[in-house]
C-alpha cells in the first residue's frame, strides 16, 4: 500500500515538452530517497490544462504542480515526498489561496465543467486495465450482456437523447436503430478517430487517456446493432494514442472483454486497428469506411447510407470517440440523468479544444448550453494582453466564425447554426483585434483546397477559385464585385459537392462576410487591411520624433530597406521593403510602426 501516488500527465502535450525525462528523473529520485516502498508514479492522461504542461498532481491532497522541469524534481521528492511540504513555487497559481491550497476542481477552469467523456483522463493510469474497472470499467458492457436485449439498449440511447459528436449532431440511438433493422450476415461498428480538424486533439486525449472506454463502449454498440466487428480508424500522426489502444485491445483480449463468449453471453465481438494517413476527407464517413477497405478516400453518394450498405457493402455504424465515451455512463446512470444536463435538443455535455488567443489553452468539457462567453472569459481566462475578443471559430474548416455580439449564446448544435456556424468536433479558437477575418477565412479555405479528394468538380474546382478570389482581396487587386461573386459562388459550392467536406467549405468565407464585411470592404475600397495582417497592403513608417538614430534597424533588415546615419532619422525604402516586421519588433524607442 503506496502512502503517496504521483500522477503525471502522459498526453502528448505534456510529453512533447518533457514527460518521459521528468518520470526517469522521479523514479531514480525515489529510489535514492528510500520511497520505492511508500510511492507510486502512475502515467495518466491529458488533465485539460495544455498550456501548464508538464503537469504533476500529488494525492493525498492533489497537489497541482504546473510547468515542472527535470532540474525541479529532487526538490519536489525531497521537500514534498519525504518531508510533506509543498513546493509552493510550482504550484498551480490559481490553486492558492489566503486559507492555503484549494482544490482543482475550485478554479475557473475547472468549476463550470461537468466531465463524462473526460471522466477518466488525468486519473487512471490508461495502460492498466484493472484501473479502469476499478472506475467501473466494463461494468456496463456486463449489465447489457447480461440483462438487456439489444432493442433495449438502443432504446437507452435513443431515450438519452445522445447527438454525435463528430460534427453531424445526428441522433446516436437513431443510427443505431436503423443498422440493427437490416438483415445480413455481417455487419461492423466502426470509430472515427481520424481528427483532421486544424486544433482539434479532443479524440486523441480521450483516447491517449482512457482507451478501453471505446473499446467497451463499441462492444455495447456491435451487441446492438448484432455486429461481430470493429474497426478504430485513428491517423498515425497520433503514436501515443495508437500504442495505447494496441496495449489495451490486448488487455482486452486476455481478460475475455473482447473476443469469442464474452460475459459467457454468447457474444462474439473483437476490433483492429487501422490507421489513416492524415486525409481530412477520411472524417467524412463513406470516405473513412472505403480507406478501411483499402482504397483511395474518397466519399460515396448517398443513400444507400452506411446504416444500410457500409463497410464492405455491409450494415454499418459509425460514431467518433466522443460519442462512444458517453455510452457506458449511460448505460450505468440511466437516460434520464443524461437528458438532465444540456438544452432540449442537445442533451448531455460538448468537449472543446481551446486555442488561439485565450489564457487557458487545452481541453474542456462543458455542459450544453453554457454560453459562450463563459467558456472564453470564465474558464479560458479571457484574451491575453488587454485585448479584446474579435470571433471565436468553432467547427474548423466546416465552421464559421462567431462575433463578439453573439459572445452570449448558449452552445448547441441549433443555436451554432442559426448563425452561421457549427459544433464540429469541437475544436474552438479564439481571435482578437490583431486577426484579419479575410486572412482568417483564407487560411481554412486553402485548408480545405489542400484536403479536397478532388472527386467533385464543385469542391475540386470551386474551392480553388474562390481561394483565388480571397487572394485578390488580401492583396487589394479585388472589386466590390468580386465579393458578391465570392458569395455566389460559396452558395453554388455548399448546394452542390459531394459530401459534408465541400458542402460547409465555403462557411468561414460566408460567415465573415456577415459578419465581417467591413473588413473586405476595407481590403478592397480603401486598399488597407485593419488588422495589419495581409503584407501586400501594409507599409512601415519611421516616425522622425521618436527614431534616435540608433542604426538598430537598419543592421537587422533581411533587404537592406533601410537608410540613415548614426543618431539621424532613419527612412525605410518602400520598394525594398519586405514587410516582415523585423525592424519595428526590434525599434527599443516605439518609433516604427505599421499602416
């Protein structure tokens, strides 16, 4: 029996910026203190809070340690582990208090989460089956094998009012029910873990911090819908959540929770693997099912739906991982405690992938409906720097960007697209003044130009030329014309290409254009950019009052832009300038700066 338990987070935030040295470093620290017998470091999860990484949480009292170092370790082993006083420097600011360190789940961040899919990310050591029973793990795959027939356990999540999460929001028991309703003599569940969004990593904690979820959450699924099948199709960019799921499909196997009979029901289920190459296309579910089937990702018309014809030609379901981590607490909670949380068509709780210009950068779980001010001021801790909220883009590349007059609408699937956007699978990124909405939309646009299969003449073709036409915008060689046909043409892409790819490609560009259009007015009538983001339509001034004559500027500009004596006014030569900024990053006096 361990006295003390370090938990340190194994995601591949924390990782990437120096786990597996610090955990070396703990354990050899330990071991020439003496507390190989009194102490246990376990490897858990993403904790939520990616911008404090490396995280160590110390029980008892969980004890919050935020941007840990190799050199810092012998002190927390010997002051904290051997000698029970906390290191106060390393302590998470926003857990101290006047009467002494508070609890985690007290702080902004934390108190307005509700966590059901990321119930277990940050506690349980991922890599060990019996932690994730000892969380009630795999009890409710027993209780459906065991005591319910497989209409009442789609009659469950129908009840629950469950919504995939991958972006669709299409009811999860409905899917269900509809594959279960076609006879044949194989049939397959499947699980998107594929991810493109650009900063969405939602999937691949759930997955990196508690991977027999799924793995239990689809044997309910296949017992279901009467499949005997599962494929976990997850995009080999994610080696820490791809070893994971190897090491606990083995687990699996060896306990008897996968495989021939298991609970002695007479069920039989199993799941492999099959990683994807990093096509966002492959998100889309006809496209994702032909790349497991070894062909080119591309989409398939529909009907048939996969429900009907999927992999393979046979009876499919598809859900992400998300969806599939709500399903055994709805199993062992009920459907009612489900629909008590969230709004009235979107039931239960929306991970988010916080980015961009926000203090609290990282994952959160949130209960429908909380706005979307809460999320961005209360638990991400606002915008950085004093300065002010601009949009927030949630849906990536299939989303649209929502203005500060809409910071007060309650998240849900409706309310996200009665203006112009969607929830996507959750990715969220923040952005202030110092964004450009047209340089914002361009980015996602070429996103999806790169990502296009090219199978559809209006996706292939479309989103190429209004890419051209955003590029004359930010380089101010566009007309007011221009922008209508910009918008025309985003109306003819939406109504006509192939699948759900094409089909929202043109959102960002519409809903800056509601938004936003201001901005593309100003690139094209008055040839400036307000933001001072697009190059072509920016120049660098040196203001004669406050240039000191220095010379700093000129020894560190790339083109040799800039002219003048030692303490004289400097000029910058326009038709050398380059525009990289480098010069006004530098200038110690304020004396330079961009219109």
């Amino acid at each position: 029996m361990y006295r003390s338990h370090v938990l340190i987070c194994g995601g591949t935030g924390c990782t990437s910026s120096g786990t597996p040295k610090i955990i070396d470093k703990l354990q050899k620290e330990i071991e020439k203190n003496g507390l190989t017998e009194e102490v246990s470091v376990v490897q858990t999860g993403c904790h939520g809070l990616c911008a404090l990484g490396p995280i160590i949480v110390i029980y008892p009292g969980a004890t919050f340690y935020s941007m840990v170092k190799e050199e810092d370790v012998p002190e927390i082993v010997s002051e904290h582990l051997l000698k029970g006083r906390v290191v106060t420097r390393l302590v998470y600011e926003e857990t101290v208090t006047e009467e002494g360190i508070t609890s985690l789940n007290e702080t902004d961040f934390y108190k307005k989460q509700h966590r059901i899919a990321l119930r277990n990310c940050g506690v349980i050591n991922p890599e060990c089956i019996d932690e994730y029973i000892a969380t009630n793990g795999y009890e409710a795959l027993g209780r459906v094998l065991t005591s319910y027939t497989p209409e009442q356990v789609i009659q469950t999540i129908l009840d629950s009012g469950l919504r995939g999460r991958g972006g669709g929001g299409f009811s999860t028991g409905l899917k269900w029910k509809f594959a279960r309703s076609y006879e044949d003599d194989q049939k397959y569940v499947c699980c998107n873990a594929d991810e493109g969004d650009p900063g969405a990593f939602m999937d691949r904690s759930v997955l990196e911090g508690d991977p027999h979820v799924l793995l239990e959450a689809m044997t309910i699924a296949g017992y279901a819908i009467g499949a005997s099948q599962g494929y976990v199709y997850v995009r080999a960019e994610y080696p820490i959540a791809v070893n994971r799921l190897e090491f606990a499909i083995k687990q699996a196997r060896e306990y008897g929770l996968l495989g021939k009979n298991i609970f002695n029901s007479g069920f039989d289920f199993d799941i492999d693997l099959r990683l994807g190459a990093g096509a966002f296309v492959c998100g889309e579910e006809t496209a994702l099912m032909t790349s497991i089937e070894g062909n080119r990702g591309e989409p398939r018309p529909r009907p048939p739906f996969p429900a009907e014809k999927g992999l393979f030609g046979k009876p499919t379901i598809l859900n992400n991982v998300e969806t599939y981590a709500n399903i055994p607490p709805i199993i062992l909670n009920g459907p009612e405690w489900f629909t008590s949380l969230g709004t009235e068509k979107s039931k239960g709780t929306k991970v988010f992938a916080l980015g961009g210009k926000i203090h609290n950068t990282g994952l959160v779980e949130i209960p429908m409906g909380t706005t979307l001010r809460e999320v961005v001021e209360e638990i991400g801790g606002g915008v950085p720097n004093g300065k002010r909220f601009k949009a927030a883009q949630t849906g990536g590349p299939s989303g649209g960007c929502i203005p500060a007059e809409h910071l007060d609408i309650p998240i849900d699937y409706d309310n996200l697209l009665s203006i112009g956007s969607m929830m996507g699978s959750g990715g969220l990124i923040v952005m202030d003044e110092d964004n450009c909405m047209v340089d914002i939309a361009k980015f996602f646009l070429d996103f999806t130009v790169e990502e296009s299969c090219g199978k559809c003449t209006p996706c292939r073709i479309g989103t190429k030329r209004l890419s051209e036409m955003l590029e004359k915008v930010t380089e101010g060689n566009a007309t007011l014309e221009d922008i209508d046909k910009m918008e025309e043409l985003c109306h003819y892409i939406s109504e006509n290409s192939l699948c759900g790819l094409g089909q929202t490609a043109s959102n960002p560009v519409l809903s800056t254009l509601r938004y936003f259009r201001d901005e593309y007015i100003a690139h094209v009538k008055d040839k400036r950019c307000p933001a001072g983001v697009c190059k072509s339509l920016l120049s660098y001034h040196i203001d004669p009052v406050l240039c000191k004559g220095c010379t700093l500027c000129a020894r560190i500009c790339p083109n040799d832009a800039i002219s003048g004596a030692v303490k004289e006014v400097h000029h910058i030569d326009q038709d050398k300038c380059i525009k990289c900024g480098a010069c006004m990053e530098k200038c110690r006096f304020g004396a330079i700066s961009k219109k």
